[in-house]
C-alpha cells in the first residue's frame, strides 16, 4: 500500500465496511479469494489429468515403432517428473504447517531432478 507522501510505505489498512472476516478493529492482513483459487486449482487438476492419460496412451502404443524408438522407460520418467512438478498447487491449497513446507520443497526437487535428468540423459544417449 502506497503512503500518503507518494512513498511505498507497506503497512496494515482498517477493514474495510462489511468485511465478513473481521472479528474486531485489528486490519486485514489477507482476504482470499475461493473462486480464483478454485479455478487455479481445476485448471491444474485438468492438466494433471491430460498427463496422466498421456502416460496411459504411450503406455497402451508400447510396440509403437515411434515410441519404442524413442524410449518407453524415458517417456514414462518424463510423464511422471512433469505430474510431480504439478503437484505444489495442490499442496499450497491447503492450510501451511511443517509437513507441507517440507513435501512442498521435495516434490518441487524431485520433478524438477527427474524431468530434466531424464531429458539430459535422453539428449546424451
């Protein structure tokens, strides 16, 4: 919020009139917005649902001259790094505590590790 004197002060506002959050005169600090919350989370879900019916087609054309040239096993790594890297947005959605840090931080290491380990891997081949 920017102050009165054209700086950028940050600082607490007062609630604003008819707030359904507010308990007494202490500012809002965070209001959430459920809607765009929702849609962020359906548009993940979506995605998600798009790679995982990717790893079953490429799974069912196995014997694919394509996809066997191109390598099963590294597909499906791929697939699978990229479905971990989607999962933070789930995690995040929830209220914080010490065990969604913790996993917040591994699913981010490990898609990332495996995704672009599989690729380097693959271009090296």
């Amino acid at each position: 919020v920017a102050g009165t004197d054209g700086g950028s002060r940050l600082g607490c506002q007062p609630c604003r009139p008819g707030c359904a959050t507010c308990e007494d005169d202490t500012p809002c600090l965070i209001q959430e917005d459920q809607v765009l919350r929702a849609a962020v989370l359906s548009c993940q879900a979506c995605c998600m649902l798009a790679i995982f019916l990717s790893m079953l087609v490429s799974y069912h054309f196995r014997r694919s001259k394509r996809i066997r040239t191109s390598g099963i096993i590294l597909l499906e790594t791929i697939l699978f790094g990229s479905l971990l890297l989607y999962f933070p947005v789930f995690i995040m959605y929830f209220k914080p505590s010490i065990f969604r840090c913790i996993i917040l931080r591994w699913v981010r290491m490990l898609g990332f590790a495996i995704v672009y380990g599989t690729i380097t891997l693959k271009l090296y081949r």
